[in-house]
C-alpha cells in the first residue's frame, strides 16, 4: 500500500516536527490536524496497523474486515471525516494480561482498527 517514497515523506515530515519543537520548547503547534488526514500519513499508519496485526477492538473488526472493506475506501472516508471535523474514536477494548513473573495482572487497551466497516 504505502510505497517507500510515501514512508519517506512522512519521516521527513516527522523530522521537521520534531526540530521545529526541539529548536523551539514553547512552540505550539496550531496547523497540526491538516496533517492527520494527509493520503500519505493515513497510508503509513495503515501499513503499520497491518504489520501489528493484533487482536479486535471493541466493534470487533479485523485487518482482513478491512481489507475486505476496501483499505483505499476506508482511508478515503476516515480522511474525509477528519478533514470536516466530525470523526471521533471509538472507545478501546480492555482487556487484562498476565505481568511476567507475578501472579498480578495489568490492563492492556486495544483501539479499533476503525468505525467503518462493521460486521
């Protein structure tokens, strides 16, 4: 999906993100959410989503629901709610796992792979 020159894009962007606020620790950032919904960064974090590949959130929804779905299709329509403002996160499932070594257990949140394509 994300090809090598989309995930170079987004690391020069990070960097210069980064140095700006680094150069600059009052710096605030007013012009970030146009950044969110760009195809390449939304492509980025989809390639990392896919690579995780980890356990359902909440709605239950899977990689391969997604790409079922369409990935392209997913994407087109999460960027565009974000642009108008009106996409909000689902909650996460929680879920308790094991601590390694002890009998104690600690709390582990899972987000949603996303809204769109609900079984």
């Amino acid at each position: 999906m994300a090809s090598t020159t989309g995930q170079d894009t987004v690391r020069t962007l990070q960097r210069a993100l980064y140095r700006a606020a680094k150069a600059d620790p009052g710096r605030r950032f007013h012009a970030l959410y146009d950044k969110v919904y760009r195809r390449d960064v939304l492509e980025c974090a989809w390639v990392q989503v896919r690579r995780n590949a980890g356990a359902p959130g909440i709605d239950r929804a899977t990689v391969v629901d997604v790409e079922e779905y369409g990935v392209s299709r997913l994407l087109d329509e999460l960027a565009a709610d974000v642009k108008a403002g009106v996409w909000r996160p689902s909650p996460a499932r929680r879920v308790l796992i094991q601590k390694p070594g002890v009998s104690e257990r600690r709390p582990l949140s899972i987000p949603t792979v996303t809204a769109y394509c609900r079984s």
